[in-house]
C-alpha cells in the first residue's frame, strides 16, 4: 500500500473572524502512517474487563467529518455535510453522527463523538455563525448547534489566557475562540480540570441536537495557539493538551482502552464504554491487530485528521453459505482462501458503508441474487432490496467476521436499495457502519491495536 496518496478535498475556506481570514487550510491532502511508539514485540495486551463507565449513543444520519476525508480519498470532489439529502446517495455516502452526552459545568449538553480528532469543544452563548461557502453572517439558527454553554453561569470554569482555538476543515467549515479549563464528566468519569475550546465563532453544518464535539485521536491534533488573534496562528506551532479521554487515563488511571458497540436499530446508536467493554453479548474470543495510525494531512504540513487503520488478512466472500474459509496463509485444498490478503484498511464508525478494492466489490455483487450492479451516474452499486444476499466476513487476527445479511442490502429510499459493500475508489478501504454492527470494536490506546469479537444478535442487548 502505498503510504503517500494525493487526496482531493473541497476547497476550504479560511478560519475568517469578523471578515478576515486568520489562516488557510490547504485544499490537498496527503495520507502518511503515524509512528508507533513501540514495536510491535513490545505490545503489552491489556486486560479486557466489563467496565460501568458506559454512556449511550445516538445515531443521526448526517455527514460525519471523518465522511468528509473518506469521500476525498474516493475522488469524491466537493463533498461536504450541507450537501446531505440533495443527491440521492448522499445520506448514505456521507455517512453517520453519534452523539452521547457529557456533563460540564454541572449542566449536560449533546457531543458528537469523533475518534479521528482530539479537541473537546462547545459553542458558547452568543456565538456569530458564517456560511462556510462565502462567509456571509446568519443567524444563529442556522448553525444548528444545541443548547449553547454558558461560562457565565459556572463556578468550575476558568479562562486560559493568550490562547485561542482555531480548527478549520477540508470542506470550508471552521471554528474559532477562546479556550478554557472546565469540570467534565463522560459516563460517570469526572475530569475537574479539562481544557477546551469556547467556540464564539462558527461556520458550522449541525444536527439540532449537539452543542460540541468530543475528541478521541491522540493529543497530536488539538488546536489550540498562542495568542488572541487567530491571523498569526502559526500551522505546525500548536500548543498540545491533554483531550478528556487522555486525561481520564493519565490522571483518574482509567485505564487506556474505550470500546464501541453500534446498534441495528435505527432510533438507537448502541454504545461507548471507557476503560473497558460495555455488558453487552458477544463472542468470547477477540482477535487483535496493531493498530497503524494513519494521518490526513494538508500540504502545509499541518496535521488535519487522523484514522485507526488495521491491515487485515483479507475478504471472505461466497455464495454458499456452507463454504469453508482458510484465514492463513498455507494452502489448504479443503477450505477457500481469502481475497486481499494484507490489506491496510480504516475501521471508522462515521462511515455507513464498507468500502473495499474494486475486485472485491465487484466479486461481491455478482454473488447477490439476484446480482447487484455499478449505476455510472451515481457512482455506487444497487441491488434489489428482495435480493438474496452472499456470504461476506472480513479476517482478522486468523479469524473471519461475518457481515449479517440484513446489513449487506442498505435501503436509502422507499424500494431502493444499495450494496453494503461498495468499491473505494482505488483509495484506503473503509470498515464502516456495515461491518462494524456486527462487531464489538475496542480501541487498545496503550497497547496500539484494536481488537474484536463477533456479535450475531439483533439487538444490542437481546
């Protein structure tokens, strides 16, 4: 795989405050591995264990940002989250928000959850909301941020002077203010010291319901700078901090580890637990991987996003549901093997579909039946909603994760449908929302890799 690959994105706009332009963000990206800080003989396996601290997660359909690279990375020109519902694809290309609530300040408030970036943030009241296409000034509407926090009406929050928070994106959303120190609490996990960003000005497409966003990648990506005004942020000279999930397990001995679940049912998301897996059904065997980071980054060298990304032993696909697989790499005449072999592929929760090389996704549609097929103009595979779909798993660790057939046909309209299972464009591949119902996806931050186990029931808890 090649660790270097020009991305496409929209063209952002600049981080703009009152009608200037602070700082640009690049309009190309480039995708490069993020350095492990131990080899892999020196893994150390922590220990799985049911933990209480478990909060809920709410699915909305709506454009992840982390859909936002994921589509560049598949050539996808322009795509961007106020797109969502005005071509017919875009609601399921674009991908899905969980949101989960935090407390800070004594009050709760709605967060999206995003584990490629590292900043906790909300949108203060009073904020000044922008289109992120001209930049014109709207009313505050139409940022459709939740109910906004008020620093005022807190005891526990402090300012941070001569510093401001200032993170733009690659499709012209951005987002500027102060930064702070605040008490924080995530499923039942307090953090009394927590910084930041206050965001007072924003071009912002929301979901009516979260007022922020929490950060889960490494401390890397936060966005904080010296100085009050945004026009002399420097790319490249960040002042690092601590995100909430870092200071959980360096501060409170939480340990490393936070897990996710996601449901089937479309009113519920399913799960977040930290420090451990959530009470839950599953398989009792995991398979692990080495995480290998891989980060988005503009051409200024500024760090813009970052991805867990695992290398995975290959595809299992067939339309005979007897069929045996052999996920090693000796011969065995009496099993199939897997196609794909060691390939470097995302897991991303805010991605709905799973996006695989060209030959799978085409070996893949042929095998429903009746046979899914490519539509040109929109640049995805359908299949008839009645089709019978195949067998379809992914292997990892020497074990095989297997694809519930509901979640292989995607309903998108009344009597339309599309293939779960979609090409990705010749760009990294993508275990997204398809793939990752049918798993229990744990994200080992000490140990740097990630680990699974099979889920087969319906319900989350049933």
């Amino acid at each position: 795989m090649v660790l270097l690959i020009l991305l496409f994105a929209y063209a952002a706009s600049a981080l703009r405050l009152h009608g200037f332009r602070p700082t640009a963000i690049d309009d190309r990206f480039t995708i490069s591995r993020v350095p492990r800080a131990r080899s892999k003989a020196d893994i150390r396996h922590t220990e799985l264990k049911v933990t209480e601290h478990v909060v809920s997660l709410t699915r909305k359909d709506a454009t992840s940002l982390s859909s936002i690279y994921v589509q560049a990375m598949r050539g996808r020109r322009g795509v961007s989250r106020v797109a969502n519902g005005t071509t017919p694809l875009i609601s399921v290309e674009g991908g899905q928000v969980f949101l989960a609530e935090v407390t800070v300040g004594g009050k709760p408030f709605q967060v999206v959850i995003d584990t490629g970036s590292s900043d906790p943030w909300l949108a203060q009241t009073g904020f000044e909301c922008f289109d992120p296409i001209n930049d014109a000034p709207l009313e505050q509407s139409v940022c459709e941020f939740g109910p906004a926090y008020d620093p005022s009406q807190s005891t526990t929050y402090t300012p941070i002077p001569n510093q401001n928070f200032n993170i733009s994106y690659a499709d012209g959303e951005y987002l500027n203010g102060g930064l702070g120190m605040e008490t924080f609490s995530m499923a039942g996990i307090e953090v009394p010291r927590q910084q930041f960003g206050i965001v007072n000005i924003a071009a912002w497409y929301g979901d009516g319901i979260s007022t922020g966003l929490i950060g889960f990648a490494y401390r890397t990506l936060t966005s904080a700078y010296a100085g009050t005004d945004p026009r002399t942020d420097v790319r490249g000279q960040r002042i690092p901090y601590n995100p909430l999930f870092v200071n959980m397990y360096e501060q409170l001995d939480v340990p490393a580890i936070f897990s996710i679940a996601m449901d089937r049912n479309s009113s519920a998301g399913g799960v977040l637990a930290l420090g451990g897996i959530p009470d839950i059904q599953h398989s009792p065997y995991f398979a692990s991987t080495p995480i290998q980071g891989v980060r988005v980054n503009a051409t200024s060298g500024q760090q813009v996003y970052e991805f867990y990304t695992i290398d995975i032993d290959g595809y299992a696909i067939s339309a005979n549901r007897s069929t045996r697989f052999n996920s090693y790499d000796n011969p065995n005449p009496l099993k199939t093997p897997l196609v794909q072999n060691g390939s470097e592929t995302i897991v991303d929760s805010g991605t709905s579909l799973c996006y695989v090389p060209e030959d799978v996704a085409e070996a893949t549609a042929a095998l429903f039946d009746p046979p899914a097929y490519f539509d040109d103009t929109q640049g995805a595979y359908f299949v008839d909603c009645a089709s019978k779909a195949p067998v379809f798993g992914v292997g990892i660790g020497k074990k095989i994760f297997y694809v519930n057939s509901d979640d292989l046909i995607i309903e998108i309209q009344r009597n339309v449908c599309v293939m779960g299972i979609q090409s990705d464009g010749g760009g990294l591949s993508i275990l997204g929302g398809t793939w990752m119902k049918n798993v229990l996806a744990v994200f080992d931050v000490e140990g740097e890799q990630m680990r699974f186990a099979a889920r087969q029931f319906y319900e989350l808890y049933g």
